[in-house]
C-alpha cells in the first residue's frame, strides 16, 4: 500500500507541476518564431513580486499572439492545396480544350469556369456579410492604392464590354450550339461587378476573423482569375495563331485563325462584326484577370497581419513637375500607333515586299523605342547614385509581389529574345532582316535588365515626401523653443516657406520624374502593339524554318503574355516610383 501512495504521489505532482517555458519550445520545436515569443515568458516576475500593471499589460498582450500565430499554419498550408489543385486541374482542361475538340470541348472548359465563378462569388458574399466586420478592422495603407484600383475598374469595364458583345454574338447560334456559351459570358459578367466592387472595398482589409476560411476563400479567387486568364490567354493565341500547311512555304496567312465551326451559322447578319470588336478586348480581359489575382495575393498575405503603422501619406500627383518626358512619350506612343497600323495593313498583303517593307518599319520603331528607353533608365540609375535617400527596411507584401511580378513576367520577353538570338546567329544573320530582327533583341535585352534594376531601385527608396515630412517635423520642433512672440511668428512664416520650397522638386526629383514618365508612356506604346496583334515572330519566318513551326508557337504563345504583362505591370510600378520620387 505504501508503494502504491508513493505511485500516486509522484503522478500527482507531474500532473500539476507547472511547465517552463522551454518544455513548450520542447513541444513543438518547428515552430522558431513561437519559440522566440515564448522565451518572452520566462522573465515573468515570481509570485513573491508582484507584477506591475504595464508588465501585466504587456505580458496579456503577448500571450495571445503566440497562440495566433501557431495556430495558423493549418490555413497557410490548406488554402495552398486548393490554389495549386485548381491551378492545375485549369491548366488541364484549357490545353485539353485547345488542342482537343471532340474529347473535351470549350463547353466543359467554360462549365469548369461557371462552377468557379459561382463558388468564388458565394465566398465573396460570406466574407461582405460575416467576416468584414469594423471592429475587426485592420487596414494595410500600402496595399490596393487608388490608381490601382482605377485601373482595375477601367479594365473591368471593358472586359464587361467584351461579355457583352460575346453574348449578342452566341445567341444567334443558340439554334445549333449549346447554350452554355451564353450563359458562360453572363456569370462572368456578374462576376466581374461582384468582384470589382469586392476588391474596391476590402483590397486594405487585413483579416482578423475567420483566419482560415478567409485565406482559402482568397486562394480560390486568386487561383479563379489566373483559370480565368489561362482561358482568355489560350483562347486569343488559337485566334492569332493557325497552323500552316506544312507542304507550303510559311507566310502571313499562318494566323488569323477562323472563329469556329463554320457549319453552324449565325441566325443575325451583325456576328462576324461582334466576333471582331470582342478579340480586340481580349488584352483589357487579361489585364483585369491579372490585376485581380495581384490584389487577392496581397490579400492573402495580410491575413492576420497586425500593421503597426496606420498612417497613409497623401501622395499628389502633379503633372506640371515634368514637361520633356510626357511630351517625348506622347511623339513615341503617337509614332508608335501609326507605324502598329501600317504594319497591321500592309503584312495582309499577298506582295512578299509589301509585307517586308512592313516588317523593316516595324523592326525599325522598336529598335528605336528601346534604345531610348534603355538611355533613359541609364541616367535614371545615374542619379539614383546621387540620390540619398535612405532604403526602405520595412516588409511590405505589396512592394515584394510588385518586385516578384516585375522579374517573373520579364522571364518571357527574355525567352523570346534569346531564342531569337540564337537562331539569327546560327543561321549567320543573313538580309537586313535578320540583322534588325537581330538587333531588336539584343537591345531588348538590355532595356529589361535596365529597366528592372530602375524600377526595383525605385521602389526600395524612401518616398520624398517621408523625408519632407520629418524635416518640416524637426523644424517645427525647433521653433517651438523659441518664447517671444515676434520671433515664433517668424518661425511660423519660414515654416512656411521652407514647406514651399520642399514642396517644390528640386532637380534630381524632376529627371528621375522625367525618366518615369518617359519609361512610362513607352512601356504603354509596347503593351499596345503585341496585345493588339503585331506578331512579328509569325509574319518573320526565320525563327519558324530554324526551331519548327511547333516548338516556336509554343514558345511564342507561352512567353509572349508575359512579356504583354510584364509591360502593363511595369507601368504601374513606374506610376508607384513617379509618385514617390
């Protein structure tokens, strides 16, 4: 009987004698940052001293938070598995769709679509009625800024625009083909109003309530845009892309693709005119569809996020603080259309030297639009030199995805390049031709490793306004010193004075705008001439006769939207680095 009280004794004791700290660290020793947090806990005053209110404050505080974060790891790891399962099983059913039309079809691709649509919007209601709540609101300043959200509406609108059109033209083959290419057009319609609104309200939000569910609902419609995009991205290059006959010499009659199975006809006379007017607003679709999932990873990564700065700077965006850089930009937008449209004419034409008169102008103007701008992003990074403004050490998911997007998307324009690098060399870069084709990507090049390091520069320095901000603070602080009247009166005049003439861009701050602005208005000009038809790569068959018409379409159509993107997406990022310079 003594041994067996003994027993219980020591059971007892283990039972209820407290754990230090490091057995908790014991316990889950993956998680390093609970640790770090938890080691916090052991400088606990003893009950012998009484803690004061600021320590007992500050110890309630803490405690919370290490329990929030090691709980979040299930929600991180589940919202991936379904963007990564949708992802894929998306990629699937568009290549299949593409290339396979008796097996799987545009009606099961747009039926997958439906489904996601319908299921991202059921969340996107959840989360309006239950989850955004204001006493649980935390705001991130930084992400979903005004310009960016005016832009996603712009292209909403016009992606609304090309649904609308899609619909007029389905219904006249509503007679002989299924209904489902009617209805697709309608739920993306909705979608887009319902999103549109979603993100215009809540892109700042940083979620605090139902953690889990909110980051796969977020996922979801992060992994919905990107099918979303993936369709519009295969749909537009089957359209400009027609697999020639391989018996024959390539030419320009390689795309241009027919809209369809010609064997049911429209029942009203004005489809063909729809059919047009809605491939051309496939690029502001696409755009749309990126600029969305951008903002719902930004999202994502503010789940939970306790953002210790609140304060939003008022940026102002002035544009009479620049003069040569819009008016530069606007001659080479300006030449940069009329030069896209006698290209779009001409290479139409059955006359094989209408057609390379054609080709040499258009080589011609890119040669030209990206010397310049790789001159202009060289002094940009020249006075970044004498620049001192201090970089920026805080963490910002906005500022990390701008700067991932930027390199990410460039990776397409690279690929394009350097193949045709390697093709013009060995083949000897014979004709004029080849030499300008040549030049034009080797030049490329150069402008997107210019551009980048300009841009990402940019982006890491500390806004000028912050440094106004703390010298006008400091002054202030100065003047207060000061007793008499008459002198804090002075005080407040130079205040005055010294905020004008900080307010004003001194030189360095009005070249780095020039430079954006320019780089800016460019990148514009070669966003519109790709997304809008030019493909020089299939018009110019040297590439094709050296890599195989299959191997190069796949590389064209694959790298090409990036490359499309990765111009949009840099003027954004050179609006963000205008606006802070």
């Amino acid at each position: 009987m003594k041994t067996v009280a003994q027993q219980m004794l020591r059971t007892c004791n283990k039972l209820f004698s407290r754990k230090t700290p490091n057995d908790i660290v014991e316990a889950h020793p993956s998680n390093i940052e609970t640790a770090a947090q938890l080691e916090n806990i052991q400088h606990f005053p003893s009950p012998s001293h009484p803690p004061s209110v600021e320590a007992a404050r500050e110890s309630a505080h803490h405690v919370p938070v290490v329990m929030e974060r090691a709980h979040h790891g299930g929600g991180w790891l589940l919202s991936g598995i379904i963007c990564i399962n949708i992802l894929i099983l998306g990629c699937a059913l568009v290549s299949g769709s593409a290339f396979n039309s008796v097996a799987i079809t545009a009606v099961h691709r747009q039926i997958f679509l439906i489904i996601l649509l319908l299921l991202t919007m059921l969340w996107m209601f959840f989360y309006t009625v239950f989850t955004s709540r204001k006493d649980q609101a935390v705001k991130d300043s930084h992400a979903g800024p005004v310009w960016l959200r005016v832009g996603l509406v712009l292209f909403g609108l016009l992606s609304l625009l090309m649904d609308i059109f899609k619909i007029a033209n389905y219904v006249g083959y509503l007679h002989c083909d299924s209904a489902v290419k009617v209805a697709f057009p309608v739920v993306q319609a909705v979608f887009l109003l319902v999103q549109t609104y979603f993100l215009w309200i809540h892109a700042k939000d940083c979620v605090q309530l139902h953690t889990n569910f909110t980051r796969c609902g977020l996922t979801l419609t992060l992994s919905t845009n990107l099918v979303v995009w993936m369709a519009a991205v295969t749909e537009e290059s089957v359209h400009q892309t027609e697999i020639p006959d391989l018996n024959y010499n390539v030419s320009h009659k390689m795309y241009r693709a027919s809209y369809g199975d010609k064997k049911c006809k429209c029942s009203h006379s004005v489809c063909d005119t729809f059919k047009v007017a809605y491939y051309y607003l496939y690029p502001f679709n696409i755009e749309y569809s990126l600029f969305a999932s951008a903002m719902a990873y930004v999202m994502w990564k503010n789940v939970g996020r306790l953002v210790q700065d609140h304060s939003h700077h008022n940026v102002k965006f002035r544009p009479k603080d620049v003069c040569l850089g819009p008016l530069t930009g606007i001659l080479l937008v300006v030449a940069g259309l009329v030069t896209f449209i006698v290209y779009e004419v001409n290479i139409l034409e059955e006359d094989e030297e209408t057609r390379n008169m054609a080709l040499l102008i258009h080589f011609i103007m890119n040669i030209v639009i990206v010397s310049l701008m790789s001159m202009s992003a060289v002094i940009g990074c020249i006075f970044y030199r004498l620049d001192r403004r201090e970089h920026v050490s805080e963490k910002n998911p906005t500022r990390s995805l701008d700067m991932g997007l930027l390199v990410g998307a460039s990776m397409g324009q690279f690929i394009i390049s350097y193949f045709t690098i390697v093709a013009v060399v060995a083949t000897g870069a014979r004709g004029y031709l080849n030499a300008l084709n040549l030049a034009w990507a080797v030049l490329t090049v150069l402008q997107l490793g210019l551009q980048n390091y300009f841009i990402i520069e940019g982006l890491h320095r500390e806004p000028f306004h912050v440094i106004q901000e703390a010298a006008l603070h400091t002054n202030a602080h100065a003047f207060q010193e000061h007793i008499e009247m008459g002198i804090v009166m002075e005080s407040n005049k130079s205040s005055y004075f010294l905020a004008s003439s900080l307010d004003k861009p001194n030189w360095k701050r009005r070249v780095l705008k020039e430079v954006c602005a320019f780089l800016l208005l460019a990148n514009v000009i070669l966003w519109i001439m790709p997304a809008f038809g030019a493909r020089p790569q299939f018009d110019h068959p040297m590439e094709i006769k050296f890599y195989k018409f299959t191997m190069w379409a796949a590389i064209v159509n694959i790298g090409l939207p990036f490359g499309i993107f990765y111009r949009m997406h840099s003027v954004a990022s050179l609006f963000e680095v205008y606006l802070i310079s």
